[in-house]
C-alpha cells in the first residue's frame, strides 16, 4: 500500500472546512509543524497526527529521517514524504516537532544525532515537542525534558519512570513537551497539540465533523 501522505493531504487539507481558522487574526502566518518519519513507524500515530494537524489548517511538514525516498511503516504501509529531515531543518523554526512511535521507528530516533540537535533546539527555543508510544523514550535518550511530567506506552514505562515523572494518562502536557500512549490515544495525541497551537476553540472544531469527542 502507497499512500502520499506528504503532498496528497496538503491538498486535502487546503480545501477542508476554512472556517476553522476564522479566530486567527487577519495576515498572521500559519502554524508551521514538522512530523519526523522513520523507517518502521507507527502508521496510526503518524497519520491521525499529520491528518488532523492539516485539518486544522496547520502547515505540516512530513520528514523522511534520512531521506525522501518512499518509507515503509510497521505494518507495510509506506509513505511518501515531503522532505529529508536534513533538509526540514533548513527550512526555519518549527510551532511543534512530533515523533510517532512504533519500535523500529523509535530506534531510529533514538540513534539519530540529527533528531537530537533538533529536539535540543526546540526545547531551548521554548518550541512544543510531542511524543507517542514509544517515543517519549527517543525524548529520553535525547536528554528532552528531564524531570517533567509524561506518558508512554505502557511497555516504556520502566525506561521513563527514573528520569520523570510518569502519569498513566491518555495525554499529558507539562509546559513544551506533550506525550500520548499509543494508536488508540492518537486523536487526543494531535488534537491536543491543535488546542495549544490555535485554541480549544479550534480543536473543537477540528474534532467534530470526524465525530471524535474533544477534551480540553
């Protein structure tokens, strides 16, 4: 299975429900977030993100870890992205970076310098980071957050209980950094970081037409 999710949604996301924007003040420019894609990443967490995050009128950016070549997923969906990440990070400041989880995938991250100059960059720049599943752990290889509040994948607890403090929570926010557990946690996941980009107002605006229940 194929699917274009870097450049096919972005059209997609252009010509759905234009309203969603209409509390943003006249000329000021779109959020911009940057979703990093390895090889071996979890297909549910990287879409919903990417999916409603464009819904929501937010310029998304679908970064292949080390290329712009066609990625496989966990489960044998691949996907097109838009750019390299060497080349994403050329491309100026990001509102939000996200890192969708699945074991492969996260161990990509985790031994990527290249998401760890980045990380360390958002966060000094006070820049959200979100994390899910497994990935809050590529957070802690990373040095991203010592000590704040997060969740995992109840699988990753272990890894993050010492350097945090772990909340067995569907979401959770502690300043910058938002964590979810997991494929089922995915819509809470992106349309938290919709409510802290542009408003509870737009998320729940977002979330209705898809018949998902927001929670603020």
């Amino acid at each position: 299975m194929l699917l274009g999710l870097g450049r096919s949604v972005a059209r997609l996301g252009s010509s759905f429900q234009p309203h969603l924007l209409a509390s943003q003040k006249c000329g000021e420019s779109a959020k911009k977030a940057l979703i990093i894609l390895a090889p071996g990443a979890e297909e549910m967490e990287f879409t919903i993100s990417a999916d409603v995050l464009r819904r929501a009128k937010i310029n998304v950016t679908i970064a292949g870890l080390d290329t712009c070549e066609p990625i496989k997923c966990s489960r044998d969906v691949v996907i097109v992205p838009d750019t390299s990440l060497e080349q994403a990070m050329g491309q100026g400041n990001y509102d939000v970076v996200v890192l969708p989880g699945g074991l492969a995938g996260n161990k990509a991250l985790m031994e990527s310098c290249d998401v760890g100059e980045l990380l360390r960059q958002q966060e000094s720049q006070g820049g959200l980071i979100a994390a899910i599943c497994a990935a809050p752990t590529a957070l802690a290889k990373h040095g991203i957050g010592k000590g704040k509040a997060l969740t995992s994948h109840p699988d990753m607890k272990r890894q993050l209980e010492e350097k945090y403090c772990y909340i067995e929570q569907s979401v959770v926010q502690d300043g910058n950094l938002i964590t979810s557990r997991g494929p089922g946690t995915s819509f809470d996941f992106a349309l938290k970081i919709v409510e802290q980009l542009l408003g509870a107002e737009v998320a729940k605006n977002v979330a209705k037409p898809m018949l998902v229940t927001f929670k603020p």
